[in-house]
C-alpha cells in the first residue's frame, strides 16, 4: 500500500521516515519522496503510531482523498507521456485540471507540498525520460522526438534536456551504442 | 545491499530490473537510475542469473570494484557537500582524484555511464538537496547558503534550486513555518484544510 506524506521533500525527511518504519518493525517498504510503498498491509494501530511520530517530525500523513488525488495527477502524467501514442495538443495543466475536475491551482498545491517540486517540473522529468528511452530503443530521430513530445523544436528538447540531465541527446546515442556493443558480445 | 548496473538510464530499464530481481525473488528496498537496493544480499549464484538476464537488455551489471567506486564517488560527493565551510571552495575533481586514485575523466565518464547523468548534474543535485535541508532544518538565509555550497551568487543558486526542483528557496521557507505549525499542534490538527491557503504554486 502506498501512503503520501507532506512536507517530506528533502533526502534528510528520507532518513526520518525509514527511521520511523524501522522502529515499528516495518522493513518491507520502498521510501522515495512525498510517499512510502509498504509491501505488507498495516493495522490501524501502527497507521496511527506512524501518524504521530511523523507528526513529531513535522511530517504529515495525509488523508485518503488527497492521496488519491495525488496518485492520480502521476497517473495522468504517465500515462499522457508513456503511454498515449499522441499527447494532447492542449495545455498540460488544462488536460489534468479536465480530468480530475479540480481547479489547478488546488491540484498544483497538494502535489508541491508532498512532493517538493512542481507539476511543471514533475512533467518535465517524465518527459526527459521519455526522451531517454526513445533514443535507447525506438529508432527515432531528434527531430522525431520533439514532434512526438510537443517540443516546439529540437533545439528546445536539447536544451531541457542537458538542464535536467547535465548531458546531450548524442551523448546518449552514444550509449545506445555502447550497449549495442554488450549485445553482440554475447 | 546496493546493486549498480551500467546503461540502466532510463525508466524503462528501471522496471526491467525490478521485473528480473522479483523474478529472482529479491525483495527490492529502493531503485535509482543506475543502482537498485536489494533488502537482502545477492548470492553467487543469483548474482549470474542476473547479470546474464540484464546482459541480454544491453545492461551491465557491475562487478565489486567498480560498483564500489561508483559509491565512493556519490559518497564522497555527499560528504565534501556535508562538511562544507564557508569560504572554501570544493574543488570536487580535485578532491575525487586524490580520494579515489583515478583521473578525473575515468571518473566522470563511468559515472555517467551508469547513472545517466553527469557527474556535475548529480554535484548540483546533491548541492540542492542540502540546500533544501539547510532552508528546512537549519534557519540559513539564501546568501550565507550560496556562500557556504559554492554557488556564484545568491541569484545563481535561485536560478539552480528552480531549475532542479522549479520552485524558488522561499518556497522551502514557507514549507518550514508549515511543518513548525504541524508539530506545534501535534497530532491535534485534525483539519487538513488548515493552514492550506498560503501555499505558492
């Protein structure tokens, strides 16, 4: 089961939730920002043991809707990016706003307060790892890619993606090569 | 333990890890492009059915030497960043060469290959995340924090924080007082709406 946590957006909020975990005798569970993956199903009592000591910690657990509501935005995110074959033509925050029904500004200020980066950037990272992947396994092109992906150019992909990653498409052809190369090797 | 895996860069490849160790039957405690924790430690034996499986992906699964450089780096990273001082600056090539006996380009050049990005990005990320838990945690202004982590000027580490995570420091700021409220009310705050309005999107 998943479980959201607010205000947990920095690695030392990391450690501080593993602790907690840990010390409730959960071990199964995968820590990553803003939220917890427990693989076992907890009781009431250690959901509530769990609530008050993140609450100590100035963390909050939050309540099932806005969990939803989150889970829901990452949804439509991957799903928009990773999935559909054709993005919508329309503005990002429109599309997600649309579908869930809720004003993006509301939308905007649960995801940021859980997460600790916004919907924008959210989308970004989900985007540039598109990126990543059609450059490692499709056969498209540059140019493909930001068409596939609503770049207004290449150069505009280029751009957000040396930002977000510190290296070049090319860089990554590179790669791909490379791992052409352990491929045939075998 | 932690298990780092050559050309795993993308999301893809995450899933195609996580796929192969539960199909190994190991439980999995993190993933992070490049690297995956396992709860438990790999066998021998495990260990080739997975490096052969990810071979077949285009992926490497790295040995003990050069995982364990690969830690050494992101740890030494973390650690030069931790122990910052103010007015001194980190030369981290400097500094990793000398730890880690290596030249700077080998370092560099497998480091990007296993995490997908490059060692500088990842220097700014973690100087970010310190950044956040210095705004968070400890009461730094923004001036004395781009001093203290080696940024420009206070603009430049605005421009980064924002690039990184697209919010501003003194977003954090606001996130701070909030979470002071929380614990101040301990557990007592049964209305999530309260103290909703003031978040800045």
């Amino acid at each position: 089961m998943k479980l959201y946590i607010k205000y947990m957006v920095s690695q030392r909020c990391k450690m501080v939730v593993r602790d907690t975990l840990q010390k409730l005798g959960i071990n199964d569970a995968i820590v990553d920002l803003g939220v917890v993956d427990i693989q076992e199903s907890i009781n009431q009592k250690q959901h509530d043991l769990f609530k008050e000591a993140l609450l100590a910690s100035g963390l909050e657990l939050l309540d099932d809707n806005k969990s939803i509501l989150v889970e829901k935005i990452k949804n439509i995110i991957t799903e928009m990016i990773h999935y559909d074959d054709e993005s919508p033509k329309v503005n990002y925050s429109d599309f997600i706003s649309e579908k869930l029904g809720y004003d993006y500004t509301y939308l905007s200020n649960v995801f940021t307060g859980v997460k600790g980066i916004t919907i924008q950037q959210y989308i970004i990272l989900n985007k540039i790892e598109k990126v990543k992947e059609l450059i490692l396994y499709d056969e498209l092109n540059l140019t493909e890619i930001s068409y596939k992906l609503n770049y207004s150019s290449v150069s505009h992909l280029s751009n957000q993606f040396k930002k977000i990653t510190g290296l070049s498409p090319s860089y990554y052809k590179q790669l791909k090569q490379k791992r052409q190369g352990n491929l045939e090797n075998l | 333990m932690k298990l780092y895996v050559r050309y795993m860069v993308s999301l893809r490849c995450k899933l195609i890890v996580k796929e192969e160790l539960t199909k190994l039957k190991l439980p999995i405690v993190d993933t992070e492009l490049g690297a995956v924790e396992i709860r438990d430690n790999i066998t021998p034996d495990q260990r080739e059915l997975l490096a052969n499986k990810l071979l077949t992906f285009g992926m490497e699964l790295l040995d003990d030497t050069r995982s364990s450089l690969i830690k050494k780096i992101e740890l030494e990273i973390i650690n030069l960043i931790n122990h910052a001082e103010p007015s001194v600056q980190i030369d981290f090539s400097d500094a990793l060469t000398q730890k880690l006996g290596y030249q700077p380009e080998l370092i560099s050049s497998t480091f990007a290959e296993v995490k997908g990005i490059s060692l500088k990005q990842f220097i700014i990320i973690q100087k970010i995340e310190r950044a956040k838990e210095l705004l968070l945690y400890d009461d730094m202004n923004t001036l004395d924090i781009s001093s203290l982590l080696g940024f420009h000027s206070r603009e430049d580490l605005v421009y980064q924080f924002k690039k990184i995570t697209g919010l501003t420091p003194s977003f954090f700021k606001v996130l701070k007082q909030k979470r002071r409220g929380v614990i101040k009310v301990n557990g007592k705050n049964t209305d999530p709406a309260i103290g909703e309005k003031k978040i800045i999107g």
